[in-house]
C-alpha cells in the first residue's frame, strides 16, 4: 500500500489518488483497491507488490506517533491536545510489510522550528532527517510516499542563513528523495540550492 496521510480539523487522512478516511479505509476500502495501487507502482520500477492491510498500516502509525510523542513529551509546552502534530505517509517495504515517515511538524512555538520526519520499517525506527541529507534539524514542509520502498520530503529554503525564524521559508522549496535499501534509509536524489540560499535548519543555515 502506498498512501499519504495528514491532518485537518482532528482528522487523518489516507490518499490513494483520491481522498479517504482511515476510518473509512478499515471499513471499506476492498483488497483490489489495494492490490490495484500496490500493482501499478511495482509494475512501473519493476519491483514485487507488497500490499499490506490499511488497518495494519493505521495501527503501526498511531503507535509511531506514540513513540515520537514520547520522544518530545508529547509537545506539552503548547499541545492543547496533550499531543504533537504529526503528518504521516507509507508504503511498502517491498516484503510484505511497510515502511512509515511521521513528520512532526513542529515542537514548539518557536517559528524557528518546521518538520521533522522519523522513518520506521513497521515499528522499527530506521533513521531520522536530521542524519540524512541535507541534515536539516527542522525544515521539513511535507512528506510523501513516493513509490515502493521510497519516500519523498520537501524542504523549506530561505533566501540566506541570515533570514529571520518569522520569514524562514521565504525562497520557496527543494525536494529530496530516500529510499530503503532493505536495511537501512538512503538519499536517492535532492540537491542543495545555490547559495546564500540554505534549506532551513541545514548547517548552512547555521
């Protein structure tokens, strides 16, 4: 399975080239579904399908989330929730089972402080972003499944180190891409911009 997750208003949702409810998706989203999406992906990389249960994927994530919120306190110094706010995705780990990013979005009210992904293969934390190129320790926009056993994550860019926490971001976005090698996570692709533009909370950004 490959699917995209974020929140709005208190709701997670799962896509599959159209929007669903997890709710939804342990319910009623039928195996050809799945399969269909598992399918296509592997056909175009040459990969075996490996779909994996929505509910198996749910129950991982949520338990991820547990996990990072441990990790942070569960953002207590402004949760209103008694939670951090996350946005996830998944695909297949190319075995049967499934890969997870959970992206907590922010840990403080500090504006200096964006995205932070986590990757896990089920359960298992593999890596964080902040060891990965661009080796960015919070400046992460969004994450995206991006195929079987990979994982695309966007950056915010400023337009040099020396812009305000208020106006990080200003220079737009840069892209980078990972991908499980089936041991380990792995920079596929993504450059860093031409400076004095920096990918925020990179240490050129420092």
């Amino acid at each position: 399975m490959i699917g995209n997750m974020r929140l709005r208003s208190g709701v997670r949702h799962l896509n599959f080239g159209r929007r669903l409810p997890v709710a939804a998706g342990l319910l009623g989203v039928v195996l050809a579904t799945v399969f269909g999406v598992g399918a296509a992906a592997a056909s175009s990389r040459h990969e075996p399908a490996a779909p994996v249960r929505a509910s198996s994927v749910s129950s991982a994530i949520r338990a991820d989330e547990a996990f990072v919120n441990g990790r942070w306190h569960h953002c207590a110094g402004f949760a209103v929730r008694g939670g951090c706010p996350f946005q996830a995705a998944a695909t297949s780990n190319g075995t049967g089972g499934h890969l997870i990013a959970i992206n907590l979005r922010w840990w403080s009210m500090d504006a200096c402080d964006r995205g932070l992904v986590y990757f896990f293969d089920g359960t298992r934390l593999i890596v964080k972003t902040s060891r990965l190129r661009p080796f960015s320790s919070g400046g992460v926009k969004v994450v995206r499944a991006d195929g079987i056993r990979k994982f695309s994550v966007v950056y915010f860019v400023s337009r040099s180190k020396n812009t305000s926490c208020a106006e990080n971001g200003n220079a737009g976005t840069d892209t980078y891409s990972y991908r499980w090698t089936g041991s380990r996570m792995t920079w596929n692709s993504g450059r860093l911009p031409r400076l004095p533009k920096v990918i925020v909370g990179s240490p050129a950004d420092n």
